[in-house]
C-alpha cells in the first residue's frame, strides 16, 4: 500500500464519489461530488470506474505528500499544479514517486477539482459510498472534511502509461432551470424578473445550498408550504426572497416554494461558479432538459474513448499554458467567509 | 362501485424527479393516499424509477431519464394512484418513553403558559395521542408524525434555535417529532427520548418506517439516562408493539 498525506488543504475539502442514493426517505441525503463530470473524467484518468472515490477539493490550495509511489488525476476547476516542480496539466494523470509533493494552488475560474487515485481511496464504505457526509457521520476514511495531517491509502501506483482525456469546452451559458414544482407560488413578473437578472453566488455557500444575490423574489401567497421532497438543484425561496439551490448535502424535505430546479445536466456546471461571478438562467421544457440529461449520460459512459496518450512533456507544459490562458480571474472567494456560515444556522424543519 | 379519487397533480422536480402532489395541505386523507402511493411503488417497481420520498402531501419519485420520461412515468404514476387507498394498512406500532420538561424539554413551561394550563396537562395530552410517522425528513430519522391534538397546535417559534438536543420531542403547528440529530429547529421542545431512530452500525439503520404508528409514554430522567447508555450500545429501546 502507499498513503497520501495531507500536508495543507483549506476548507470545502472532501472524499466523494457517486454518493450513496436510495435512503433520502429516511432523511439521509445522497451528498457525493457536486460535479460528476469531473469526478468522472479524473477517475477514468487512472483507470478507475467513473464514480470511485476522490478527493474533492474546494477552491483554496492543498500539498499532499507521497509515501510509496502513487498515482493520481486532477480534473475539475483548473488550478496551477505541480509535482515536486514538474507541472500537471488539467484533465491529465500524473505519478507521484515515494516522498515527492504535489502542490495545488487555488482554483480559477471553477470551485471545485477533483483529485482521482488509481485503484481509489482505502474505506470502509456505509450504504456503499465513502462519500462525507459530517452531519450523518458518515464518510470514510474520515467522516468529516479533510485536514492537515489526514492519511489515505491506496494501491501502489501501477507505472502505466499517463494519460490526457479531452472533455468538451467549458461552458458559460446560462444556466437552465426547468420551472416549479412550486413556480405556481410566484407571478409571472417575478419569474421573468427571475430569468432577467444577473445573479451571483455568495461567499457564504457550501455543499448543503449555494445562496444567490439578486433582486428579491416575491411569493404571492408567502414563503411557508408544507414540507416536500427536494433534489439537487432546487431553487427555493425562503422568506427573504434571496434564492438558495439545494447542493448535495441539503435536508431531503424543505418548506420553503421551489420556484425551478437546475436541469441535472447543468448541476455540475453551476456547481463551479466561483462566488462572485455573474451568471443568469435560462427556462427549458422538462423534455428537452431530459434530451440534455441522456446526452450527459452518454458524455459520462464514453468518457474511456477520450483518453489520450502524452507525446511529450512539452505538450504538457502547452496544455497548462493553454489552461492558465484560458481560464478566468482568480476566484474571489475571501477565505474568511467561504464555509463560515452554514445554512443550518438559518434553516429548520417545518 | 367506488368514488373515483382526484388525481394528483404531477410537478416536475428537474429532470429527474416527480413531486406527485395529493394536497397543498397538511391533510391526513392526502398522506394515507401518499403512503399507499409509495407502497404500491414498492410492491410493482416501475423500470426506471431510484427511489420514492413520501411527504405529508406528496410523494417525490427520483428516476433516471435516460431509462424513462416524464410523461411516461407519470402516466404509470396516474394508473397506480387512482386504485382505492385500503382502509387498514398493516403498519407498526411503536412506544416510544420521552421524558417531559426540565432540561429535556425546556419549553414545557412556557407551552403550558401560552395554553393556559399546566405542564402536567400539556404531557397527558402529548401522551395520549395515537400517532402515524407522516414524513421523515430533513436530517437522517427526523420523523414527522401527524394526530397532534388541536388543542397542542401552536405557531412555531419566531426565532428558531439553532441547535436543539439530539432525541428532542417537540410540537410545532399542527405537527409533533422526534428527531434523531442534534441541529437547528424552530419547534417547541417537550421532551426527550432515548430512542435513536438513525443509529450507524446497528439493524436497521433506520428504526421507523413512514406509515409506522406511534405512542409515547412518559419516563422518570433515572429511566432516560439507562435508556439513553442501553440506546448508545445499540438496543432500539422503542417498544414495538401489536397493533
């Protein structure tokens, strides 16, 4: 075995993987990576099912430090890596070699990358996922965010050949919402207020629910339902009128109007806005977001045929060029406040 | 021949979810009609469909779109819901002991003020309440259980507390619950219960199921505190019972 140990990482830090489904009628929601793709292509980078588990890395930097030779995969929101001075590019497989050190530095443009290793991450998996979820106490090796001086372990990298995979272009169009269940609760002018405005993610969000700055949403008939069911990407509206979508670690019930829910195909998309950054919504029809859902269903199934080998080290250090280009400002997330208020402060049963 | 029951209505919840709404309300006809809903789910699983949420007033059903669409689904859905709802399901029973008042459940007093009565009084009302898991929801085991008396119904706390005590009993509206997690609630706390309805490592996972029928039934805090440690090591404490 080989072991990886966390020297830094900042907060919103996290093992996820597919989540563990099927018991939110218990209360117990699913959590697991806020974006598949990207866990996906990282894992498919080292050769593991596309759901394994990973380190999900929010958007601060982080050093991990290898005991034996280890094998990893970085994907996600891009951000300057390197091992022991040799850079990583994004979306590339790279090897640690026995006491090296890889450095992450903070995210651009994206919140969230995910660090794949090959053969996974050692745990004792509750209702099959090793995915943390702090509140339920599950999450393994550690049921809680990582820290420094955490240990994961892992097979011993394998010497294969590294790898690039070739993911579609980043996005930046709008996100879409498909309307309701609750969208009767609001005026037609509040819905297309809705649709007109820029929004932008606070700093004060994390995995349970991205709260949105915007103008207010008014309800017509006040902000109080009877609890229902929620899925990832909800968009409710409590009293304030200041929109929260639900994340992956959100109750499974809330009483707040749901006025859309993010198509599933844009969750992951919306998931890497970096607080801060202008963004809008665009409405779809369930049947088209459902035409969305199964071409993203496809993108994650073939996601083995694009892998790439990597000619040369030059190319590897154009792809990082490339990347830095590329992406946006660094994230103006302020250390301070990203994670230090939770929405539990400030929601409840109903 | 029977009365034909109003089909609910079907919400999409994204693409991949079905909020089928039976009321707007808290309505006891609509949840018996969500748990037979769910029920008949479970019994004829439909291709497709990962898993089903019952509400008071509705029942979340999360399905995979690349298996089957929305108006597919919901048509299946329609079908299943218009069967007559049986009149007696065969459900559990649980007694579940709480101990009232004092640091287990520091708004008896203040209920009991506001209700014009005694905290005595707000108890043998609690306790002689014949109850049905209606919901569970929010955080793991958090059950919600419908036939609260109305003469317990209160408006929920202006300032909700951000943190209530783990096995916390409490009434808030037209509802009374017990919930597993310590965390934040805006309901007014009663009691306590030993009974852990989410424990890891022990079988089930999950002690309540929604439909269950549950009572409660007052306990010294000497009975709390030996439940509490028998609890920890894994005993359900709650008593099941024949219905």
């Amino acid at each position: 075995m080989s072991k990886l140990v966390i020297a830094a990482i900042g907060p919103a830090s996290s093992v996820q993987d597919g989540g563990r489904p099927g018991s939110q009628r218990y209360g117990l929601v699913p959590s697991g990576a806020v974006d598949r793709l990207a866990l996906a292509a990282a894992n498919t980078l080292v050769g593991n099912g596309p759901f394994a588990a990973a380190i999900e890395i929010g958007p601060f930097g982080a050093k991990f430090e290898a005991r034996g030779a280890v094998r990893v995969a970085l994907s996600g929101a891009p951000r300057n890596a390197d091992i022991a001075g040799r850079p990583v590019a994004p979306d590339t497989s790279a090897t640690l070699a026995d006491g090296e050190t890889l450095t992450l530095g903070f995210a651009r443009g994206g919140s969230f990358s995910y660090l794949a290793i090959e053969g996974g991450i050692a745990g004792e998996p509750m209702f099959g996922s090793l995915a943390v979820n702090a509140r339920a106490g599950l999450g393994s090796p550690y049921p809680r965010p990582l820290q420094a001086g955490d240990e994961l372990q892992m097979k011993e990298a394998s010497g294969a050949p590294e790898r690039r995979i070739e993911l579609p272009a980043a996005s930046d169009a709008p996100i879409r919402v498909v309307w309701g269940p609750q969208d009767d609760e609001f005026a037609d002018e509040t819905k297309t207020l809705f649709l007109d405005s820029e929004w932008k993610i606070s700093a004060t969000s994390d995995r349970m629910g991205y709260r949105l700055e915007g103008p207010a949403l008014k309800h017509l008939y006040g902000h109080n339902i009877v609890s229902d069911g929620t899925v990832n990407g909800s968009l409710q509206v409590p009293g304030n009128g200041q929109p929260i979508v639900l994340m992956a670690d959100r109750g499974t019930s809330g009483g707040y109007p749901k006025i859309a829910t993010v198509i599933s195909a844009d969750f992951g998309r919306f998931a890497q806005i970096p607080a801060g950054r202008a963004f809008r919504f665009r409405a779809v029809g369930v049947a088209e977001a459902q035409v969305e859902a199964r071409k993203f269903a496809e993108l994650l199934r073939t996601l083995p045929e694009r892998l790439r080998a990597i000619e040369s080290v030059d190319l590897n250090i154009d792809a990082l060029h490339d990347a830095n280009v590329a992406g946006h400002a660094v994230s103006a997330v302020d250390a301070g406040t990203w994670h230090a208020v939770t929405l539990a402060d400030t929601t409840g049963p109903d | 021949m029977a009365a034909t029951l109003p089909p609910p209505r079907l919400l999409p919840s994204g693409d991949s979810a079905i909020t089928v709404e039976f009321s707007r309300n808290i309505d006891d006809a609509a949840n018996r009609r969500v748990l037979a809903l769910d029920r008949a789910m479970a019994a004829e699983p439909l291709a497709g469909v990962t898993e089903t949420v019952p509400t008071y007033r509705s029942l979340l059903v999360h399905y995979d779109p690349v298996q089957i669409d929305f108006d597919k689904l919901g048509e299946k859905i329609l079908a299943l819901a218009q069967r007559p709802v049986p009149a007696a399901t065969a459900s559990r029973r649980w007694r579940i002991p709480v101990v009232y008042g004092g640091e287990h459940g520091i708004d008896l007093e203040d209920v009991a003020k506001t209700l014009n009565t005694t905290p005595d009084e707000i108890v043998a009302r609690h306790v002689a309440g014949d109850y049905r898991v209606a919901m569970i929801g929010f955080t793991p085991g958090w059950s919600y259980l419908s036939g609260l008396t109305a003469s317990l119904h209160m408006p929920r706390r202006q300032n909700p507390r951000l943190l209530t005590p783990a096995g916390t009993v409490s009434i808030g509206g037209v509802q009374t619950g017990v919930q597993c997690l310590a965390g934040p609630s805006g309901w007014h706390l009663l009691g306590q219960t030993a009974v852990r309805t989410y424990q890891l490592h022990r079988d089930p996972i999950f002690l309540l199921e929604p439909g269950d029928n549950v009572t409660f039934v007052a306990v010294d805090a000497k009975t709390f505190a030996e439940q509490d440690r028998a609890a920890e090591a894994g005993e359900f404490i709650a008593e099941q019972i024949a219905s």
